[in-house]
C-alpha cells in the first residue's frame, strides 16, 4: 500500500474508532466521574484525555506500519485482525462503564483485554519489531488500568 493511502486508511480507522468510543460513552462522562469514588492512585480526568491521545498516536503508528507492510499476508491480517479487535473491546468498554455504568462488567471485560494486547505484540513481533516495541507504552498503562478498574468496582459496590 502507499504511502498516503496507508496514512489515509489509518486516519481513518483511529477516527471511526474514536467516533465510537465518544457515542457508546454517551454524554454523561463528567457527570458520572463526578458520582464516583476513586482509588486514591486514580488519575485526574483530564489526564484520561491524553491517554487516550497516546492510545490513538499508537494505533495509528501500528495501522500504519501494518499497512505499509509487503511481507507475510497472513501475518498481517492476524494483526490488523488483532488490533481492530483491541480497538473494538476498547470502544465497548465505554458503553459498558459509561452508559451501562456496570464496573464489575468493565472491570472483568477489561481484564481479559491485555491478552489481546500480547497476541498483538507477539504477532508483530513476527515482521514489524518496531511496530511491536511501540505497544510497550501501552502495555505499562494496561498494567494501571487493570489496578484501577479493579480498585473503582471494590469502591463503588452500587455499581455492579
């Protein structure tokens, strides 16, 4: 693939991505943080925003470098597979925290969600190391963000 069409077609996956996380959370994102007790390790909101930058500058690289990639098909599909996968969950996640306001469901989904991260990695691993190694960021976040799913669903009980 080309340079700007790979460029394009990465844009635009991070963008639709994006768009659905933003519709699936709703409009009550500030209202409901409000009502929420939180570990005392929790990061202000604003912070959340540019995590969430840096989750899309990294699936953007990633989409990019798989698109850009000529070698193994097979591989390729596997993680272009992998990571639309891991962008879905990371959408529905928002409606499941955010509009269904269940954390014993987020945390429990989310979970599970890292594993889907490491068979990305390994994937890419196979033909792109860099494009692998840029996941590692989020990897150390995922470790967070586990912990902290975890300590909000033990502080809000009535919101299970």
């Amino acid at each position: 693939m080309s340079v700007i069409s790979a460029i394009f077609f990465s844009l635009g996956i991070c963008v639709v991505s994006a768009i659905l996380e933003g519709v699936l959370a709703g409009k009550n994102v500030k209202s409901f943080f409000a009502k929420l007790q939180f570990p005392s390790y929790s990061a202000p909101l604003w912070v959340w925003y540019i995590i969430g930058v840096v989750y899309y500058v990294i699936c953007f690289f990633i989409l990019y470098r798989i698109f850009r990639h000529d070698g193994d098909a097979l591989l390729k599909y596997a993680a272009l597979s992998l990571l639309l996968v891991m962008m879905g969950v990371n959408a529905f996640w928002n409606y499941v925290f955010f509009r269904a306001q269940n954390l014993f469901l987020s945390f429990f989904a989310f979970a599970f969600y890292p594993l889907v991260a490491i068979a990305l990695f390994v994937c890419l691993l196979q033909f792109d190391k860099i494009a692998a190694w840029s996941l590692v960021p989020y990897f150390v976040y995922l470790l967070y963000a586990v912990r902290w799913g975890y300590g909000l669903w033990k502080l809000n009980p009535n919101l299970r």
